[in-house]
C-alpha cells in the first residue's frame, strides 16, 4: 500500500485528542465511582446515606444537561469537554481532603456537572465527524468504557490504603485530562433551526427511544456507582474483590459499545427490547448473589454488555433523526433522561432499604430498569419514518 493512502487512514489529531482526553477523564471517573462509596462508608454513612449522596450528583448532572443544549449554541463543544476535566480533578480533590458533608455533597454537586459537561460534550463532537453516527459513538464508549474499567481496578488497589489517597490520584488524573482536550477541532457552535417543529425534542420519533435506551443505561449506571460496592462491602469482600467485580461490569460494558458499532438498523429495535430486559434481570439478582463473587461477576458482565449496548445505539439513534443543527440538543435531552435514571435508581434503592433488605431492593429496582423495553414498538416506528424519509431525499 502507499505510504500516503496509508496516512490518510492513520488517526487525526482530533480523534487521538478526542481519545486521550475521554481515556484519561473516564479512568478518573471510574476511580471515583468506587472510591466515593468505600470512603463514605469508612467515614461513618450508613447505606441510605450514601445513596443519597450519590442521587446528588445525577441531580447535578440532569439539572447541567437541561441547559447545554443551548450553552452548545454559544459556546463550541470542545470547551464543555475541557471545562469537565478541571471540575471532575476538583471534585475528586476535594473529598480527598475532606470527607465531612458540606464538602462531600459539594464534590458530588461538581461531579455531576463534570458528567454533563464530558459526555455531552464528546458525544456531540463525534457525531459532527463524517459517517456514521453509531459507529462514531460506538468509537468514543468504547475509549470511554475502557477508562471506566481501568479506573474501578486503580481504585481498588490504591483504596486498600486508603479511598482518600485513591481520590488524590483521581484528582491529578483528571487534571491530566484536560491537556489532550486544547488539540481537538474547534468546531464551531450551533446555529438556530428556522422553521423548527413545535413539538418538544423528547418527542420525536426516534429522540424519545434515545430517551429510554438512556433511562436503563443510567439505572445500571447508577447503581453500579453507588449500591453494588455497597453490597459486595456487606457481603464481606475487601475493597480489591469490589473494584474488579465492578470493573468487570465496565469491561463487558467496553464490548457492548462494540457490539452496538455492528447493529444494523433493522436490528435496531430488537437489539433495545432485549438490551433493557437482559440489563434489568442481570442487575436484579446481584443482591441475591452478592456472598459469590464468580457468580456476581457474570451478572455483572450480562449487565454491562447489554448496558454499554443501549448506551451506544440512544443517542445515536436520537442525533439521526433531527436536523444537524439539532444534534448537540438531542444528544443534551437523551443525556438528562440518563441522568434522571442516575438520580432515581440510587434515590429509590435509599427508600426501598427502609422498608426491605439490600437485595431485595436491588432487585425491584431491576425490574424497573426493564420497563422502557415497552418502548420498542415506538422505536420500531420510528426507524421505518427515518428510512422512509432517507429513500424520498435519495430520489
């Protein structure tokens, strides 16, 4: 092969930007995720505590997504990923210091934010690229997921000293983060629709099943992050078993970002039905599970592959089906649907542990995590106008 077809297929400056920014903030993030929960435990919360200090953080990040979508038509979307990376290195910093509840809750306030502003960002700034919407997102989770699965590993290990040293390094990783983030493209902000449909972005066909798939990937997301450490910890393993368990979750949850790369629009449907059954059930009987660590390793990694799945294909399929001008947006509204389910999964599991055992709770709220699997038919509705309308442009 020439050396110049060659070159033109090696990766841009934009895409290795793009990657090492979302590895190096990911990993940080993982970290955090089961660093967050053992240090509040250590520092004294019970259970319902740290639920709910974990449901801040998704209020945090549902409340920032509501308005980015048009923060995206002012500012270009290379600067929310920047801005993420410096919040996140904050956040994590600051709970490593401190662990009392003002600066606790503060931290999972900026977390939040930090959330909002990374995969949106990202998001949005793949699916600007030529090609395939599905594909290019599938690229950014899977460098995405990869972090989430480093990260969870270095926190178990570094948390056997302490989850407070672990944070530390959370923080200088995130910090590191921001410097891949000033060589991506600067593409410009978006610009107003004219003659924009009056009905509300969430509702269209295609945006309202990227909504969904976004509901069930947050749950899993969510609960990953705050109640599974929490009851692997009870169960009687130490903090390294508790990082890898969860890491194996993010690395089947890498696969299914590769797996969702694959699916073929007819496929679509199916492919969200299943991904939201499948997850639901795997994360149900974690709980139940919880004395084995095999056993919970494979319904964690069922989970995680058909979590990462739903990811992928939501806001693809939502980004697809509006104007370019309105894809930022739609990325934006499938995220706060995500964050909503961040925030109501940890939020309802803290209610539930009132009134019933750990796992029982883990287990209703799986069942609730299989209930946008109703939502299908729509999608399928959905991806027959999308092609329709394609075959009458193309002719």
């Amino acid at each position: 092969m020439p050396i110049h077809r060659r070159l033109r297929r090696s990766p841009s400056r934009d895409t290795l930007a793009a990657a090492g920014g979302a590895a190096l903030f990911s990993c940080a993030l993982g970290l955090a995720s089961v660093a967050l929960p053992l240090l509040a435990i250590d520092a004294g919360y019970n259970a319902v505590e740290v639920g709910v200090l974990t449901a801040i953080s998704a209020i945090a990040q549902m409340t920032a997504r509501l308005g980015l979508g048009v923060v995206m038509r002012v500012l270009p979307d290379w600067t929310l990923v920047a801005a993420a990376t410096l919040i996140l290195g904050v956040s994590n910093g600051m709970v490593a210091v401190d662990a009392a509840v003002v600066p606790f809750v503060i931290a999972q306030l900026l977390q939040g934010v930090a959330r909002a502003c990374f995969w949106t960002g990202s998001q949005t700034h793949a699916v600007r690229r030529e090609g395939s919407s599905v594909k290019s997102l599938a690229a950014v989770n899977f460098v995405s997921n990869t972090g989430l699965l480093v990260g969870p590993l270095i926190a178990g290990l570094l948390s056997a000293r302490s989850p407070a040293y672990a944070l530390g390094w959370g923080a200088v990783m995130a910090a590191v983060a921001f410097v891949p983030t000033l060589f991506m493209d600067r593409l410009r902000p978006f610009k107003r629709v004219k003659d924009r449909s009056e009905e509300r972005l969430w509702r269209r066909p295609g945006v309202s099943a990227g909504c969904w798939a976004g509901v069930t990937a947050g749950a899993w997301r969510g609960l990953l992050g705050s109640y599974v450490p929490v009851v692997l910890t009870h169960a009687g393993h130490s903090s390294t078993v508790v990082g890898a368990l969860v890491a194996v979750a993010n690395a089947s949850s890498v696969g299914g970002s590769a797996v969702a790369g694959r699916t073929s629009r007819a496929a679509l449907a199916r492919a969200f039905a299943i991904g939201a059954v499948v997850t639901g059930v795997s994360l149900g009987v974690v709980g139940f599970l919880a004395g084995n660590a095999w056993l919970v390793g494979l319904a964690l990694g069922i989970s995680g592959l058909s979590s990462g799945t739903l990811q992928t294909l939501g806001p693809a399929i939502a980004s697809d089906s509006v104007h370019p001008e309105e894809r930022g947006e739609a990325i934006a509204v499938t995220g706060t649907f995500r964050a909503a389910a961040l925030f109501v999964a940890p939020f309802g599991v803290a209610g539930l542990v009132l009134v019933m055992p750990l796992s029982a709770a883990i287990a209703a709220a799986g069942v609730l995590v299989m209930a946008p699997a109703l939502s299908a038919g729509r999608l399928r509705g959905a991806l027959a106008r999308i092609e329709a309308e394609e075959k009458v442009v193309s002719d």
